[in-house]
C-alpha cells in the first residue's frame, strides 16, 4: 500500500490557529498572511507550552490568542471588531444562532465567523472529530467555510444542530457550540488629529 502525505489537522489539533488566521485574513487582505500567523504564534510559543498544536484548544484558550492578535494589529491601524454574542448562553435554537449569524453578514460589509463545532454521524465507523473554521459567507440555507483542512467548502445548515447531549446524530452530524462562536468584521479606526 502507498503511503499518503499527512495534511495539516491529520497529526495536530491546529485548526483555531488557522482559523484566526484565516477569519483575519478576509478581513485585512493587504496584510500578508505571513505576519497575521506570526503574530498568533509569537504570542502563543512565549505564553504557552505547546500542547494545545496536538491537543487542541478550548474556546478560552482561542479568546485569548484571538484577543491578542486583534489588539496588536488595531494598534497598526487596521480596525477588527470582535462580538462573541453567546459567550454566557447559548443560543436557545438553531434559528436563533442562524438568525445572529445572519444578521452578522448582512450588517457588516467585511465580516467573518469562527464557529467551533463536533461532527459525527450514527455510525460508529464514521468520522468523529472536533473542529474550528472559518465562515467567510452565508446563504439561507448553508455556511461557506475558509477552512484550513480537508473540511467541505459548505455547511448545510439541513445537516446543522445546536450542542445537545448526543455524541451522535445521523441526519445532523454538526454539532455547533454556539458559546464557542466569534464574529468579527472590519470597522473604521478613528484617526487623532
């Protein structure tokens, strides 16, 4: 048998990394790519011990490296804003979390999303795994994502459910942790005279 090359996700938990990344990168595209992730993992590699790129990390753990990443870029004058809208509760429906999304999109004319979220369907041979991505657009009935690994371009919001106590579902494999949802968008710096 031929071996395959490993991709990024398969070895590592480093999908909130890229999803910072990728969710800033929409937003300032005249900044390379290059410092955004310089940023994010200068500030990790002096404040942490590294077990988060194999283990991944919790939604704590993003805020803060989010947080971080979005001061040090507003104090070069590139304006982000950042609402996390269920941070303290989660959304009481699946059309309440679509209904802020939504809205989130259709306020901002540079907007992004991270959603964290568990994926698994009935069978217990089929993949279990939980991931960070990006949401770079939304349609009424799915979520585009700008995605760092092998994870589908769209999000059937069909194939969607908010967290519930099911390890498992099979017409609704996504499981979304809407306290684990960030939206951020680009908004003018007030320039001092």
């Amino acid at each position: 048998m031929k071996p395959k090359p490993q991709k990024q996700g398969v070895q590592d938990g480093a999908c909130g990394f890229y999803a910072i990344g990728n969710a800033i990168s929409i937003l300032i595209p005249k900044v390379p790519v290059d410092e955004i992730f310089k940023i994010i993992f200068k500030y990790y590699l002096e404040n942490e011990n590294g077990e988060h790129f194999i283990e991944g990390m919790y939604r704590n753990k993003l805020n803060s490296i989010l947080t971080h990443t979005v001061e040090t870029l507003n104090e070069k004058g590139h304006g982000i804003g950042v609402y996390r809208p269920f941070w303290n509760n989660t959304a009481n429906s699946l059309g309440d979390f679509k209904e802020n999304i939504f809205e989130h999109f259709k306020e901002n004319c540079i907007a992004t999303a991270i959603i964290g979220y568990e994926y698994c369907k009935i069978d217990p041979e089929s993949d279990y795994y939980s991931h960070w991505t990006t949401i770079n657009r939304t349609t009424t009935k799915s979520f585009y994502t700008f995605d760092s690994d092998q994870e589908r371009k769209f999000i059937p919001l069909s194939k969607c459910r908010i967290w519930d106590d099911k390890k498992r579902h099979k017409s609704r494999p996504y499981k979304i942790d809407t306290t684990a949802t960030f939206f951020l968008s680009k908004k003018k710096i007030k320039q001092i005279v």
